[in-house]
C-alpha cells in the first residue's frame, strides 16, 4: 500500500525531488519491525523487504515493476537520496487493523513535505490492489497483465483463441486439461 501511495504522488513530486526536505511515512508496527530498513540494501530480496526503497520506486518512477529490485535500477543515486529523506512512524489505528482478523488492513499513507514548507496531500491506502476487498478492481489489472504477457509470445490468432478461453468461466471450466494445454501449444 505504500508503493500504491507513491505512485499517486508520483505526478506530483517527479519534477520536484530535489526539493523534498522529507518523506512521512505512516504504517503499522509489524512493517515497523519487519521492512522498515536503513543503510545498503545488498540484493533484490533486501530492496523488496524495504518499505523505504519501494516508496522511492514508487515516487521516481510512478510505477513498480521487477526490474526495480534489480541493481542497475538500484544504482539510481535518486533512490537512496530520497530513502535518506524518510521518516517511518506507527499510526495506532493501522496496527490495531492490520492485527483485527476481520480487517485484515495493510494500511500506509504517505506524505511529502518540500524545503519551502509545504507538502503534499496525505495519501493513504489501507488495501493494496488484489486484496479481497479490491478483488473487483483488480481484475482489469490481472486481464492487462495477461493479455500484455501473451502477446509477447503468441500470434493474433493464438492470443484471440487463448483469451477467448481463459476469458469465459463457462469455456475454461468446460475444458478438457489437454484441450487447455494444447491452447498454449506453439
């Protein structure tokens, strides 16, 4: 949910970083205690445990994608600059949440103060995308992701066939596994 509100905030910051005088953070305890990170971050694994270097992501880039765990995304001076710029605090509300079992919440916000003394809006996101309570707004999302995945390696025709099928629960859960498999055949 943090990488959600930076990527809003995006628009709004990626023409004015050098102007951050410091990033709030807002979270719970648990991603107090088990993502909040300072110093070298060594390797993908560690950049994907840091809530700080997903949120720099996030705010450079206004998007998120695997290849910004990677090092040479990583080696961007921007990243660090900005993850020295953060300060990571608890909000009681979002811990007592993300612990209650019928909420579930993964709450973060964000916000961004410039060295003229303004900021930003606080930008919250209790669920992140594909959450159950966002199921419905992530199903576009997941059918761009497909549809994206299998044209890089399809034809037209395969793609069409392929999504027709996978598409339509009625289709998809009427066929035969081999007729399935055979659909991704090339």
């Amino acid at each position: 949910t943090a990488a959600e509100c930076a990527v809003q905030l995006h628009e709004e910051v990626k023409n004015r970083l050098d102007e951050i005088d410091k990033i709030t953070i807002t979270t719970h305890e648990s991603a107090i205690r088990i993502i909040d990170k300072e110093g070298p971050l060594n390797n993908p694994a560690d950049r994907d445990h840091c809530i700080q270097y997903i949120t720099a992501v996030g705010l450079v880039h206004g998007d998120i994608t695997a290849d910004h765990y990677e090092d040479e995304a990583a080696a961007d001076p921007r990243i660090d600059a900005l993850r020295d710029k953060m300060v990571v605090i608890e909000k009681e509300q979002y811990t007592v949440d993300y612990l209650d079992p019928n909420k579930r919440s993964i709450a973060n916000a964000i916000q961004v103060h410039y060295k003229d003394g303004t900021a930003s809006e606080l930008v919250e996101c209790e669920y992140p995308l594909g959450h159950r309570f966002r199921r419905e707004e992530a199903i576009p999302k997941v059918i761009e992701k497909f549809t994206n995945n299998i044209s890089t390696h399809y034809s037209q025709k395969q793609q069409k066939q392929i999504q027709e099928a996978c598409l339509d629960k009625d289709v998809v859960t009427n066929l035969k596994v081999n007729e399935f498999v055979d659909l991704f055949l090339i």
